[in-house]
C-alpha cells in the first residue's frame, strides 16, 4: 500500500491560500490589485465586521467575458505571463494566478463582470472553489463579493482577531495602496458608513495630503534622486519631526509596499547624527526599476523582493536623503540665525523706547528681576497639607500657600505647549477612542498638534482613533473625556482664526482635564519636584487661567493682619 499520495484540487488550494489569504485585509489587496491590473480608475470597496462578513470590491477596468470568468478562479489561471522570460519583466501587480483560487477556496464568492462596451455579462457564484450558479447579468467593470472567510476552514478563522481590529488592517492595507496609487479613486466604506474617500490625486504629494492633511506634509521633506537604471523619490522628515514609533514608515517598489530591513536602515543611517534615542523618523519612499533589476517571485505576497543590486540602492538612498537633510538644515539654520538678528534688533530699539519713555521708573522692574535670580538648587522643604489642593511651606520673611492643582496645570500646560521635557511611552494596550462624526473630522485636522504633544495617535477608521503611546504625565488621564473636550471646543469654535493658538488651546484642555494629581495628596519629595518643575515655567505663577498657583504672605504682612504693625 503506498503511503504517498499527490493533494487533492480543494486541498493544495487550501495549501496556498493558508500563503496568500492571511486575514481579511489579504483579501482586500489581491482583488484591489486585480482591479488596478484592469486598469481602472475607481476602486471601491464595502466591507462588513471587518471583513469577515463581506468585502466586496468593485471596479471600473476592463471586466472579463464568460469564458474568462470561468477560468479565473482556477488554480494557476492568470492572463499576466505566458513564458518563463514573462517572469523577469512583470509589469502588473499580480501574475502568479493564485489569489482568485486561494480566496474561493475559503469562501463564498461571487464575481459579476462585463468586458468594456459589451452589453452583456456574467456572474458566477463559487463556494467553497466549486461553482454554484452560473447566470448573464450586465454591469460595468467587475465586482467581486467574497463572504464568510474561512468558513471551511474553522481553525484558521480562530486567528482572525476583532472586527475593528481587521478593519485596522483593511484601513492599513488600503492607505499603502492609495499612496501607491495617486492616480486611482479609492472609496471604502464599513458597515454602510464611508470611511474613506480619496479622490484622484495629482501625484504623491497630493495623495498624502488627502490622507494627513497638509500640516502632516509640511514636517516634510522631498528629495529624488534618478540614474540610468533607478529612480527614486519621496517624502521624509524634516529635522526634528520625528515620532517615538516606527509609524508611517512607507516603501513602495514599483508601486508595491515592500519591506525591506536593510533598506530602512540606509534611510535611518541617513538621519544618524540627528535622531534623537528611540525617535524615528517617517517615510514615504518610491523606488522604480525596470522590471529586470528586481525580483518580485520571492514572496507569495510579494511584500518582499530581492534586487540585483542591492548595495546601489542602499547607497542611492542614503546619499539621497542625507544630502536632502543636510541641505535642509542649513537653510533652516540660516533663516533662524536671521530671525534671531531680526529679534535682537527689534528687542534693541523697544527696550530703547521704554527706556526713553520711562526715565527713571524703569529701574524699579529691573530692580525686581534682580532681587529674585534663580537659585543654583532647590532647598529640600517640609511641607504642611492645609486640606482640599492647598499647601503651605515658609519662604524667605514669610509664608507660601499652594495651590498644588494650579502648579501640576501650569507645568503640564507649558511641557505641552513647549513640547518639550514630555517622556512618551508605548501603552501596552492601544486606547481605542470613538467621537461623534463631527468632532473626529474636527479633530482629524489637529492631530498633528496633539503628536507633537507626545501623543502617538492615529486615525483608526469609523470616527476612532487609536492612541499607541502617551507621555508618562498623562499616563492616568481620561484620554477619552480630554480628546472629546477638545474636539467640543474645536465643534463650539468651528471658524478658529488665523491668530488663534491650536496648540495653546489643546494644551490647555490637556493640562486642564489631567489634573488627577490634584486630587491626590502629593508626599513631601513630589511636592518638592512640583516646585522645582514651577520655578522652571516661564509663568509660574499663574495656571494657564490667570488664577494664582501660589500666594505669598511676608512677614510685614502678617503682622499687619494680626494687628501688631
Ligand atoms: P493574477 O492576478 O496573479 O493573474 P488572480 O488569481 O489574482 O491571478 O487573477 C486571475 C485572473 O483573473 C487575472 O490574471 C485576470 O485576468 C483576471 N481578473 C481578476 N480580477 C479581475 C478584475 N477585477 N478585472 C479583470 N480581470 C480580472
Ligand atoms: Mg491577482
């Protein structure tokens, strides 16, 4: 009795659909792809509970007649090559006549298309890779439904995770195509709600505009660099506009989102002198070659590739950035020492002028200044709770109240606004926030304010955003109850004008809102701190409200209150 057996159809389909078809989002990039490869213009996909319900893509390209119908779903059924020298000069997304067979193997599918200008068309019901009905129906382009993922397949449908997080991935999925594919129209929508709607876009920088907003691109640089064989180009961050996570970190190969560990690190090589520990830098880099110097047939995915030579594009990309960046920063550098020339020229004639029309009394403020330098170190105090947000410690001839709340507002109001002196870290479990219609898109416009703020967050699709990492002076805040009082605020205020500060705004209600720490009586060592943070704020003496963070009574005073003057 032999004990070897060739696979039957059904399973060797299984086999290399376990490959290709990973979750829903798989299944969203081979039919995007094949619709691309039909030369359409418009794309447009519907899905349900993630995917796992349906998806069902629709496109306006070239559709295929009855008999291509009938084959496409078959195993190793592609109109993309026909010989073995095809391989080495791909110029379509697709080509290895799998994906169609793999998805119908482990789904219910149904495929409804028409060739250009004919009037007739076909659809075709599969379930399971095995046709259940077969009928004319007229429609332009071709759509194709794919419902029940991995409903024969019980144990790989275990691994699907949650409905938001595949729409995640499906959102994921079509914002690398869409930046790969300016010149398309791309629609999705999730359970009946629009989720994304991208016009044709004019070119990539259009593209990434349409999809962060033009604030995104402005912290931006652009660089391209062509030789005879490569041509390259893109978008990278400009100095200092780097993010705590490797987000938004995009390479696209011929128009394929490729990963590509070695080529990453020539572009983190490029910003070496300059990224800050733990930063990095966002990109997004477009490499075209000519169908021979790189090899797609490696990957069933073909998220990887492998290049002829690899050493050329590691070096094209590392000098090309480099020398973007450097350029940049010189420019930069000079008009900030042409501002400062500026600013000291202006600050010169003012304080000329009030000198001039102050006389004598000018001395009394810089008297003042005078009197209270900045101390080297900060004495160790004892402290006194005096109850509610108030504390007490003796100062100099007298007395200082606190008030503990106004102080831990002051600080985080200013870090915030500054940007600076914020310690972000990853959550161990993103934060999922989910905002009415209006204020998310409202927001939408400022999230670029708010991850400067060391907030690493991210549109999410379906009027949420997801939050991967958060300063640590935020860590118990209620980011939830903070993003929808800004957002309020941004719904109350719709038409901001131009001298209005968003930043200042948000780090207003940010400081505002996470001021747990005030309900929670500090020990002596934080008090401590907070003091040394206070006498460090440019404005320590008054909550971003203008109410009083600390009021001092001297001694002289004091005793004109006890009556003894
Ligand atoms: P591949 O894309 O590698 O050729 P697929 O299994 O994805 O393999 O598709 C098989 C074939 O079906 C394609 O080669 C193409 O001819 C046809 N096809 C699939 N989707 C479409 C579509 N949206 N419009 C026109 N033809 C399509
Ligand atoms: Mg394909």
């Amino acid at each position: 009795m032999p004990l070897i057996e060739i696979l039957s159809d059904d399973l060797i389909n299984k086999i290399a659909a376990g490959e290709v078809i990973e979750r829903p989002a798989s299944v969203v990039k081979e039919l995007i792809e094949n619709s691309i490869d039909a030369s359409c213009h418009e794309i447009k996909v519907d899905t349900l509970y993630g995917g796992k319900g349906l998806i069902r893509v629709s496109d306006d390209g070239n559709g295929m007649d009855r008999d291509d119908a009938l084959t496409c779903f078959q195993r190793h059924a592609t109109s993309k090559i026909k010989k073995e020298a095809d391989l080495f000069n791909i110029h379509t997304m697709g080509f290895r006549g799998e994906a169609l067979s793999s998805i119908a193997s482990v789904s219910r599918m149904k495929i409804v298309t028409s060739t250009i200008g004919s009037m007739k068309g076909t659809l075709i019901e599969i379930h399971g890779g095995v046709v259940r009905d077969t009928r004319d129906k007229a429609i332009k382009g071709t759509t194709i439904e794919v419902r029940d993922i991995f409903h024969n397949m019980p144990a790989r449908k275990k691994f699907l995770k949650s409905n938001s997080t595949e729409l995640y991935h499906i959102v994921d999925m079509l914002t690398q195509i869409a930046l790969s594919h300016p010149d398309k129209r791309i629609i999705l929508y999730a359970d009946e709600r629009e989720v994304m709607n991208l016009p044709v876009a004019s070119g990539i920088q259009e593209r990434i505009a349409q999809i962060y907003g033009n604030e995104f691109l402005k912290g931006l640089e652009h660089f391209e660099e062509t030789t005879h064989e490569f041509s390259i180009e893109g978008f990278v961050s400009k100095v200092g506009n780097f993010r705590k996570a490797r987000s938004h970190q995009y390479f696209f190969v011929n128009q394929r989102p490729i990963k590509d560990n070695s080529l990453r690190h020539a572009i983190y090589q490029a910003y070496k002198d300059i990224l800050p520990e733990s930063s990095h830098p966002l990109f997004f880099v477009y490499l075209y070659s000519s169908p021979s110097g790189v090899d797609f047939n490696v990957h069933p995915t073909k998220r990887e590739v492998r290049f002829y030579d690899k050493d050329i594009i590691y070096n094209m990309l590392f000098h090309s950035i480099r020398d973007t960046i450097e350029k940049s920063r010189v420019t930069s550098y000079e008009s900030r020492v042409k501002t400062h020339q500026h600013e000291a020229i202006n600050q010169h004639s003012t304080f000329y002028n009030t000198q001039h029309a102050a006389g004598n009394t000018q001395h009394t403020a810089n008297l003042e200044i005078r009197e209270s330098p900045s101390m080297p170190y900060s004495p160790m105090r004892h402290f006194i709770y005096g109850g509610d947000v108030f504390v007490a410690y003796p100062d100099k001839d007298g007395i200082c109240i606190l008030d503990h709340h106004a102080c831990h507002e002051r600080i985080l109001y200013e870090r915030l606004r500054d940007g600076v002196k914020l310690t972000p870290h990853q959550l161990l479990f993103p934060l999922q926030v989910r905002l009415p219609k209006k204020e998310h898109s409202l927001l939408l416009d400022h999230l670029d304010e708010l991850r400067k703020m060391g907030i690493e967050i991210d549109e999410f699709g379906m009027d949420t955003f997801i939050i991967r990492a958060l300063p640590l002076e935020l860590d118990d805040a209620d980011m939830v109850a903070i993003l929808s009082d800004i957002a309020t605020h941004f719904v109350d205020h719709t038409s901001l004008s131009p001298v209005d500060d968003v930043r200042d705004i948000i780090a207003k209600r940010i400081a505002c809102h996470s001021s747990v720490r005030g309900k929670r009586v500090l020990n002596n060592e934080e008090l401590n701190q907070l003091l040394r943070d206070l006498d460090l704020a440019k404005n320590p003496n008054h909550c971003p409200h203008g109410r009083p963070t600390r009021l001092y009574f001297s001694l002289d005073e004091l005793r004109k209150m006890f009556g003894r003057k």
